[in-house]
C-alpha cells in the first residue's frame, strides 16, 4: 500500500513529499537540505529510487540534483526544460513504474510553461489503475492556485488562462477521492492567494478553487488584480535550478572575533556589512549592538532576509547559541545564500569588543492610540495588497521591501511603526535605527493588525500618501 509522507518547509510555506510503497520511494519537489529526506527514508527503511521535479522553481533552490546523484535516482525533469545537467526527461504520456507504484504525469501549465502534475497509482491496491493520489506542485492548490506571474510579465495573462484550464483538468480527469499534494500555498509567495485548509482531495477543491467555482474570464481578470510584490531573490532561482545547483553546504560558518565584529558594525549597510541578529524583536528593542539588523529567527526570516539583502553585501550573522546559527544557515541555503562571511554566538553584549549598545521601545496598537497624532509619525511596512485592506489614518506607506531605499522619507523624532504582527516592523525600526545622522525615538508596535481597528485607531482606505518631515 502505498504511503506518503510530508516534509514540511514552513519558513518558506512550502512541502515535498516522500511516497513509497514500503520498499522503494519516489521523492518529489525536495527542498536543497536533503538530510531530512535521508533522515525520513532511513527511518521507514525504503530505498530512494525516482525523484520528480513538478517544475523549475521559483521560490527555493532544488536539493533533487544532488538528491538523485547521491542515491543513482532516476532524476524525472519537464523533458521540454532547457537545464544544465542530466536527468530523465519526462512528460505528457509517459508512465513510470516506481516498485508497486505508477507515476503518470500530466501536463498542467499555468504556474510556468512546463508544468507537470503527478497522478500516483498504487497497482497493488487497485489493479484497475485508478488514482490515488495526485502532486500538483504550483498548479492546483488548496482553495487556490499557483501565481502565474513568476515567468515574465509578457507570460502572465497566457498562463493565467493557462492555470484555469489546468485546474479543470485535473478535476475532470481525476477520481473525486484522490489526495491532493501541492509543493506551494502553506505561506509561499508563489500562491496566489491565501490557501484554505492543511489537507484536500480533488473533489473538495470542485467547490474550494477558484478555477472551478468562477467562469474563466473572472478568475483572469481576479487573480491578475489580486498578484503584489513578491521576494527579489525569486529572480535568482529558476536560473539557479535550471543550471543545477551546487552541494548543499550546512558546516559552521567561520567564528568572529570581537575586534573584526566591531569592524564591521561600524562599516554598517552602507559599505555592505550586514550583521543580522537573529534574536527575539523584543529582545533585539531591548538592548543591541549598534549597527546590527534584527531579523528574528521565526518562520518570516529568511524570506525578508533573502528579499531585501543585496548581493554584493558581506553577511554576518550573530545569536544567542551557535544552534540558532546553524538553523538559520539551514535557512539561508535553501535559497542560495551560501556565502555567509562569519558568525558570533553569545550575550550579545560580549561579541563585539565593548561596541556601544542601543535600545528603542516596543509598545501596540492601544499605545498608539494613547499618544497625540499630531506628535507622531505612523509608519505602515506592510505591502500593497495589505494596504488596500485599510490602514491607520494618516500613516505613511512604506512596505518592508522599499524600506531601505526610502529611509529618506522617514523624518525625524518619534516614528511608530507597525505591520501584520510585529516582525516587518522591527526588521523596519533596524533599518531605521542604522540610518546614520538621524535623530529617531523608535516605537515598534508588536502586536497583531486586526487589533488597530479593534482599539479604536481610526482606519482609512484609498489613502493618498501622507506627508512626511
């Protein structure tokens, strides 16, 4: 009996997936640290014998490569895929026998041009050859589907249309009770839009997915409407995938020592030194080294990380243990920051050869309402599509990912700043706080946006942007 087991990337919202038949396993859309796939087929005793891509991907670095040159896996790739490397072409009309198992893909654009989902049949349990089980990668989704604007602006409306179709397809072709597994939509910016439930089959999404509950031009014209920003390392990780990515590296990065950590606080952004602290945001409001970046190790870090690093900048990272270090190297490869110049782990206050220290204050939404409007500046990171949803009156609209080009238009004295939960706004405040020759009182609100409107704060919508300094 076929069995299929979830490996969970839930800092970058994504899943893959390990199905076997207790012999032999076939691994699909693995993340780059591929020792939790040993780990996980070590523990059910099965032998990795196929390994499947649904599509180059845009939001992570691929670990199958490497996956299927450590295993001699058949490495199945969209044989339509320009890649630098070798692989089993697959497509549309192929059947692949993976122990008692079958792998049937079907050809789903939308998500991008060469998209394949995988009907999974269990020839043991069923001899007819129904579908089980089906791996839709970035096409059908839970309650939504893949964006369509990763490929090319000029690509967007063909493969939104394309994404329609492909999501009827599965549905009309599929028994209602096969499992659905998506790789995209536990958090993903490659959702289109937020996604519903942790688990579905293709007969729930008939009246879940807007592909089959709208008519085909309002779900164009919907999900075009509702695509914003997405993170700007995308743009580095088809190439990337496509060319075949390098061995993962997991080791230590180098150590620090406090005189060179000093150094390079005091050389800050502006010469590209990036000392990230991965502490708590309170803590990190509390009392941190002058210079430093807060970017909590929680499930945002490496996306914001990743979104707003440039590449030319020297990263450095500091914690409390050297096992908060190790996570967030994990994290970092996944999306190909490999290069990380040296690490720091300790009290914070030890790490840098006495380097001064700041501090700013943490307060939330009924703080804000307590103080004087006219007295303050409001400052809004969340994105454009948040934005739309309302926000504090009179605030100024900066998303996260425009920040450290627009610390500019952020004046002087005392500036609130809030997102959806707090951590945009104390990533915001850090950048803020690093800005040289200001003279800021920082107040990061820490508290979750639905509670603005709940405390009383006056909301507005369609706001034109607010005047600052």
């Amino acid at each position: 009996m076929i069995n299929v087991q979830t490996i969970a990337t839930s800092s970058l919202g994504d899943r893959s997936y390990l199905a076997h038949d207790g012999d032999v396993a076939l691994v699909v859309d693995p993340q780059r640290d591929i020792d939790r796939v040993f780990a996980l087929a070590e523990e059910l005793g099965v032998r990795i014998t196929h390994v499947a891509e649904t599509h180059i991907h845009n939001d992570y670095v691929s670990g199958g490569l490497e996956l299927a040159q450590r295993t001699g896996a058949a490495y199945l790739v969209d044989a339509r895929d320009q890649v630098g490397f070798d692989r089993t072409p697959i497509g549309e009309g192929d059947d692949v026998a993976i122990g008692s198992m079958r792998l049937r893909p079907l050809a789903t654009p939308g998500h991008t041009h060469h998209h394949l989902s995988y009907a999974l049949i269990d020839t043991q349990a069923d001899e007819s050859g129904a579908v089980q089980a089906v791996f839709t990668g970035g096409s059908m989704l839970y309650g939504t589907t893949g964006r369509t604007d990763l490929v090319s602006p000029d690509d967007t409306v063909e493969l939104t249309h394309a994404q329609y179709h492909s999501v009827r397809r599965l549905v009309g072709e599929l028994p209602a009770d096969a499992v659905v597994y998506p790789t995209h939509g536990f958090g993903s910016f490659c959702s289109a839009t937020p996604p519903s439930g942790e688990a579905s089959t293709v007969g729930d999404q008939r009246t879940a997915n807007p592909a089959l509950t709208q008519d085909e031009q309002e779900f164009v014209d919907t999900l075009i409407a509702g695509l914003g920003a997405y993170p700007a390392y995308y743009a580095r990780m088809a190439p990337t995938n496509a060319a075949g990515p390098a061995p993962v590296d997991l080791s230590a990065p180098e150590p620090v020592a406090p005189v060179e950590l000093r150094t390079r606080l005091e050389a800050g952004i502006a010469a590209g030194q990036w000392v990230v602290d991965l502490r708590e945001r309170t803590a990190f409001a509390a009392g941190h080294l002058i210079g430093s970046l807060s970017f909590q190790l929680a499930q945002p870090f490496v996306t914001y990380l990743g979104w707003l690093l440039p590449d030319d900048a020297e990263l450095t990272l500091i914690g409390e243990t050297s096992e908060q270090v190790a996570d967030a190297r994990r994290e970092l490869v996944r999306i190909g920051i490999d290069g990380i110049a040296g690490a720091a782990a300790g009290p914070v206050d030890t790490l840098a050869d006495d380097a001064p220290m700041a501090s700013y204050q943490v307060s939330d939404f009924p703080g804000l309402l307590a103080r004087d409007p006219a007295a303050v500046v409001v400052v809004d990171a969340r994105t454009e599509n948040e934005r739309a949803g309302g926000g504090v009156a009179e605030s100024v609209h900066i998303p996260l990912h425009e920040m450290l080009a627009r610390r500019d238009e952020v004046p002087d004295g005392e500036v609130w700043i809030y997102c959806g939960s707090g951590y945009r706004a104390s990533v915001a405040a850090s950048l803020l706080a690093a800005e040289p020759g200001r003279d800021r009182e920082l107040v990061v609100i820490d508290d979750d946006w639905p509670n603005a409107a709940d405390t009383g704060l006056p909301i507005a919508h369609d706001q034109t942007p607010a005047p600052v300094g």
